[in-house]
C-alpha cells in the first residue's frame, strides 16, 4: 500500500489538499474517508484506518476540508453545507479518475457530512461513521464562548486546534439549520455507527439518535474503550477491520480482499503501520497474517513477533513431518503438539556448535504426541523430527541474497 499526495477543488474552487492511499493490487472499491471537525486527513486513526482498508483492497481518498489542514480557502466562509460539498468534489473528482466511490467513511462531524451527502452522491450503497454527532450544530460548543458575539459583530476570531479561524454569523446560520433526520429517513445505503460509550466529545446518545433514524439495513458497533480521537492504535485498528468486513458484503467484496497476493513462492511482508511496526505478510494469492511486536518494544501486540514467526515455521514443520511419517506407516497417532522456544544462548554451552565465539539461537522442542504407539515407535518419531526440512534448514549454514527493487 502506497499514499499518493492529490489536489482537487473543493465546492468554493480552493485547492484541496488529499491523499489517496492506494492498494498495492487489486482495487475492489472506493472510499472517501471525511475527518472530524478540529483535524485533518493526517490524524492517526484517519491514517490508520485508510492503510488497513487500503490492505484489503478498498482505495481511500482521504481530504482537508476547506480552510483546514493543507487546503486553501476560508474555513470561516464554508458552514456545514460546505463541508457536505467538499465531499461531493471529491466523489466527482474520483468518478473522473475513473474510481468512482461507493463506500463514504465520517469522523465526528464528519460522519455526519458523509451522511448529509450521501443521498446526492450516485453509486453509494454504504456510509460508516465514527463518533458522529446527530445535529452537526455540536460542533459550534468549540467556540461556544465567542457565540454571542459572532452573531451581534457578523464575524468573530476563535482557535481551533491551535489555529485561529474568523467565523461569520453565515456560518453559525448554516450550521445551526442543518439537519439529519430527514436525510436518514431517506438514506438508501447500507449504514454503519461506530461509537465509544466513553467519548466525551460527542455522547453515545448521538449514536442511538443516528441509528433510530436510519432505516434497514443498518448496525451499530461499539468502540468500547476509545477515546472521541481513536487515538489508541488497536481502537483503530478494530474499527478499521469492522469497517472493512461490513463493507465487503454492500460492496461485493467477499471476503474482504487480503493484502495483494504476492506471486506463488514469493512471502511478500509490507508496512502496515509506520509509525508502529505492525506488518501485513502475504503468501502468494490467498494467504494473509499480521506480524509485530509486543507494546513493550514499540508495537501494538496485533500479531507473532519475527523470532515467533520463525519458531512457527519450525514447530508446524516438525508437526507435518511427523504425521506424514506415522500416516505412511498407518501407526496409531491420534494427535501432535510441538512447542517451541527460542533463546541466545552462549556458544561454549552449546556441545554440538562447530563456532564457539559470541552467542548463537537455540530453539527448543516439546513435542506430544498421542495414540496407542509403543515406545518403539514414540522413538522413531522423535528421531523423524530431526528429518522436518525447516529443521535442517536451521541447522545449516544459510544464505540471503539481498537488492533493492527499482523505484
């Protein structure tokens, strides 16, 4: 998966600032991806959850609105009403690169601009959001204090998120008059609400006012634990995969497409998260899994470790291997566990290591088999073992050749 910076107008003709995360295969759908209302496309959770659908083959467009972030024009001139037409430039920009988008994903106020345009938009059949507020007027409790006098002057300056914006009475007007209700009662695609019971920003009671609206098909998913932000990176992550699963059945997608297959013979291990170290493993066309490391060395725990991914190789090996031994001789093996552990080990307390400088791994194997064998037999298999390929491949002296692929 790859971001590829994009400028498009927005609803005022200002340049809008995006960015496409693009699948590295495949692209089964298109989703545009509306952030809340003090951040911008580059939050965590925006980038997160745009990397892990991009994963699973669902291109994101995700844009600062208006004013906001890297983009040009006037927040203070847009309102609610033009936060709904920032999202409608994005979709024709996208139809006309030929990705026309049927999934739209919202953020706080966000989520309730995708709600807002999707009915105006052709070709939608789901909308996801995210802690959104029912009436898009909350978001005017950011600068509640300067209300007063915004409506007596016609304009006010107020900060948001460390930047100041002049806000005009016109914008006040709009947000104020806009409204969900009627827009949900109408909405034709598939409808995902995902809330925390805990945000303080905007309350679940929101969620529940969104979802009683909205008519079928329609389901709600909580965010147990997360904060209004999603700040937490497996927060984002789950949302990322619920969003992902319920999508793939409105947007024909079944499953949802693992990372691009890479070409038979070829494991394929690409970046998941940069500012982590969670990996998506690829092995040839069909077969996904996550690689990490554990929270106290950076990661976020999602998946094996690299040293567990390779005491896997090892144990599954060594499983196979035996089965296909005791299966040709038809002994009574009913069934094989292999643990295996890996350690540094000096190498003077290693007896059988030919180097006796420095330090070398040692992995350690408990295999249990059960059935009626003989100890004649529990002996051979153990012996068989030592015959698994990937044991004999650790054993030996290996070599790793190593290039860059061309730009």
């Amino acid at each position: 998966m790859a971001d590829h910076k994009i400028t498009f107008k927005g609803h005022s003709g200002a340049d809008l600032s995006a960015r496409f995360d693009r699948p590295a295969g495949l692209q089964q759908a298109t989703a545009i991806f509306a952030h809340c209302f003090t951040c911008s496309k580059d939050i965590p959770a925006a980038r997160r959850i745009a990397g892990r659908l991009a994963a699973m083959g669902i291109g994101v467009l995700r844009f600062d609105f208006t004013g906001l972030g890297h983009s040009g024009g006037e927040f203070g001139n847009t309102g609610f009403s033009g936060q709904v037409g920032d999202i409608e430039a994005a979709a024709d920009y996208l139809k006309d690169q030929g990705m026309a988008p049927t999934l739209l994903i919202g953020h706080s106020l966000g989520g309730a601009a995708v709600l807002a345009a999707a009915g105006r938009i052709d070709g939608i059949r789901a909308v996801a959001t995210l802690g959104a507020p029912f009436d898009p007027a909350h978001a005017l409790g950011h600068f509640s204090a300067a209300l007063d006098q915004i409506r007596r002057d016609g304009k006010g300056e107020v900060s948001l998120a460390g930047r100041s914006f002049t806000i005009s009475r016109e914008f006040l007007d709009d947000v104020s008059k806009s409204s969900l209700g009627h827009t949900l009662r109408k909405l034709k695609a598939a409808l995902l609400v995902m809330h925390a019971p805990r945000d303080e920003v905007v309350s679940i009671d929101n969620a529940s006012a969104i979802f009683l609206a909205a008519r079928h098909p329609k389901s709600f998913v909580t965010l147990d634990t997360a904060d209004h932000l999603i700040s937490d990176p497996e927060a984002a992550e789950y949302a990322a995969g619920v969003i992902a699963a319920w999508a793939g059945r409105y947007l024909g997608i079944r499953p949802p497409a693992p990372p691009p297959g890479a070409p038979e013979g070829i494991v394929r291990t690409s970046e998941a998260d940069a500012a982590g170290f969670l990996q998506d493993i690829s092995a040839g066309p069909r077969h996904h899994l996550l690689a990490d490391e554990p929270v106290s060395y950076g990661g976020s725990d999602q998946g094996l470790s690299p040293y567990q991914l390779l005491a896997a190789g090892l144990g599954a090996c060594t499983s196979m291997t035996i089965r296909m031994y005791a299966r040709r001789k038809k002994w009574p093996l009913g069934h094989v566990a292999v643990d295996v552990s890996h350690d540094k080990v000096h190498a003077e307390d290693c007896e059988d290591c030919e180097g006796k400088g420095g330090k070398i791994d040692r992995f350690t194997r408990l295999i249990r088999l059960k059935g009626d064998l003989s100890d004649d037999q529990r002996s051979r298999l153990l012996e068989i073992a030592d015959k698994c390929p990937v044991h004999r491949t650790l054993e030996t002296a290996n070599r790793i050749d190593t290039s860059l692929a061309p730009d």
